[in-house]
C-alpha cells in the first residue's frame, strides 16, 4: 500500500510540475535567443542590434483580450517614460501577424511605439511554445532578468520596477 501511496504522489509532483511549465523554452537567467524580425518589405531588425541595452520583448495577438489591456498600460505608462531612452528598447511583436495587419490594428488603436511583425512565429518559437501576452525582459548582459505570461496591473508595475532597476 506504501509503494502505491508513494507512485501516485510522485505521479501527481510530476504533472504538476508539467502543468506549471507556461510554454516558456527561454527562462529567467538565460540568454536572450538569436532572432531576426523580418518586415513585410524585407527590412530587418537583428536580436545581435541590440547588445548593450535593455530590452522588453512583448508577444500579443490583435485578438487577445489580455493583451490589450497590457499594450493600452504600455502607451499610457511604458512608452512615455522609456521611448527616448536610448540605453532602452521596446519590441512589441504580433504573433502571427503582417505588418500590413498591424498597421490596420494601430489605426484602429492609435498606439505611438511600433509594432513589429512575426507572421510564422519564428520569433515566438524562440521564446515560448504557448501563452499570450508574454513579456521579456532582457538586461544590457544579453540575460533574460524577467519573464511574465498573461497580464495583471501588479505584474507590470514589478515589470516597470524592474527596468528601471535595470537601467540603473
């Protein structure tokens, strides 16, 4: 009976532990993984351009509910405090979204920071296999210092708290 009692308790500490995953491949201590952001023009933009600053990597979707209560609290808070802070970068990426679908989206939104296009989850992939919005937070090192998945007014206020520390 001990034997039986003790295999469905590690079964149940191993599910859990799975339930607890989030979909993140990219964690807090790790490095920021090697990306490209290709423009619906071909421009593009290199995770290697952004050695020596701070970065906050945000993936929403046009649809999600959450996301847009997170990119409404970063046109009102983020963006304004951080846009001409040159140590600073901010890229909000539309998973699975053009830019000719972002730029009808930021018409409708009127948001003042760009938008960057990730149309087959290529830089998504990257990061996580599940779970929007997803933010992360990259220190000058290259190192991942936060990562949160979904949205609560507390969770970007610590966010907030810790670019500001990282900027420091």
């Amino acid at each position: 009976m001990k034997k039986y009692l003790l295999s469905c308790i590690m079964l149940l500490s191993i599910l859990s532990a799975g339930a607890q995953n989030n979909g993140d491949i990219v964690k807090v201590g790790d490095t920021m993984p090697a990306f490209t952001i290709v423009s619906d023009d071909g421009t593009q933009l290199r995770s290697s351009s952004l050695k020596g600053k701070v970065v906050l990597v945000n993936f929403f979707a046009t649809w999600c509910p959450p996301c847009q209560k997170e990119l409404a609290e970063i046109q009102s808070t983020l963006w304004p405090k951080y846009k001409d802070n040159d140590k600073f970068k901010l890229l909000v990426i539309g998973r699975e979204h053009s830019d000719s679908e972002l730029a009808k989206y930021n018409e409708k939104k009127g948001f003042t920071f760009p938008l960057y296009p990730d149309k087959n989850r290529a830089v998504y992939g990257a990061f996580a296999t599940s779970l929007i919005p997803r933010s992360y937070l990259i220190g000058k090192n290259g190192k991942v210092i936060a990562a949160t998945s979904g949205y609560t007014e507390e969770e970007f206020a610590g966010l907030m708290k810790e670019i500001e520390d990282a900027l420091k």
